[in-house]
C-alpha cells in the first residue's frame, strides 16, 4: 500500500461504505418494501432522500475523524522517528569519531609495544562491534521499544 492510500484509505473506505449503503437501501426499497415500483437510486419520498442523507453523511463525517486521528499519529510516529535518526546520527558521529581516535591510539601503541597483541586484538574487535552497532542504529526503520524499568526504554534491534 502506498503512502498516500494509507493517508487516505479510512477515507476512502467510509466513503464506499456509504455508497453501498445508499445503493442497497434503494435495493431493498425496490425489492422489499416497494414492490412493483421502478428502482430509484434518488428517492421521491423527501423522508427517504433525508434519512439517507443524514445516514451516509454521518458515516463520512466519522471516516473523516478517524483519518485525522490516524493522520495525527502517523505524523507523531513520523516525527520520532526523524528525531531518533537525527539523534543516532549525531551520537554515531560524535562516538565514531572518539572510536576512531582511540583505535589510532592503539595501532601507535602496537607499534611501541605499550599493549600486548592480544588485548589490542580484543579491543580492536570491540571498536569495530560498535562502529557497526552505531550503523545499525542510525538505519533504524522502526521504533520498537522495550521497557526496561520504569521510565527506561530501550530500543530493540531487528538482526
């Protein structure tokens, strides 16, 4: 479904729904209650004509309120989740960058021998979990939050 079909489809489905309803209320008009009268989509009876009315205009004024509301939600979720990215941009930036330091630091205390080859294995394979984890995270596409404790949430990664 495209973007602008789910922006409208409460909408959209209101609307047929009135139509069906309008079209089948002058079906059972010709069929049940006014036997032996020609179909008529559009009611001679003023009565009829402005109970439909009201019926079919009232399923459309809902349609209306509940796409506003689904609209103002999906903007909501829109909006957190440019100010996640946003926010996971600049921590990637700023955490990369002292990463990054930090692995150039040990590539000139490998050289010096100031750490063992085997610590600096481990801390070069922690550098580069968490370059990828702070990748992950800026390409976030969904916002699923776990709770943690009380007002902590965590954000869970698909892998």
């Amino acid at each position: 479904m495209s973007f602008i079909q789910t922006r409208h489809s409460i909408l959209i489905i209101s609307i047929i729904s009135a139509a069906i309803i309008w079209f089948g209320e002058s079906l059972l008009h010709f069929s049940v209650l006014d036997q032996g009268q020609l179909f008529e989509l559009f009611p001679n009876d003023s009565n009829e004509l402005w109970m439909r009315a009201i019926i079919c205009g009232l399923i459309i004024i809902f349609g209306i309120y509940i796409q506003r509301h689904t609209n103002q939600k999906l903007d909501l979720e829109a909006e957190k989740m440019r100010t996640l990215k946003a926010t996971m941009n600049t921590v990637h930036d700023l955490v990369g960058n002292s990463l990054a330091g930090i692995k150039l630091l040990l590539a000139n205390s490998e050289k010096n021998d100031i750490v063992d080859i085997e610590t600096h294995k481990k801390l070069i394979i922690l550098i580069d979990e968490t370059f990828a984890s702070l990748r992950d995270i800026s390409n976030i596409e969904a916002l699923n939050e776990k709770q943690f404790h009380n007002d902590i949430y965590h954000l869970e990664l698909d892998k």
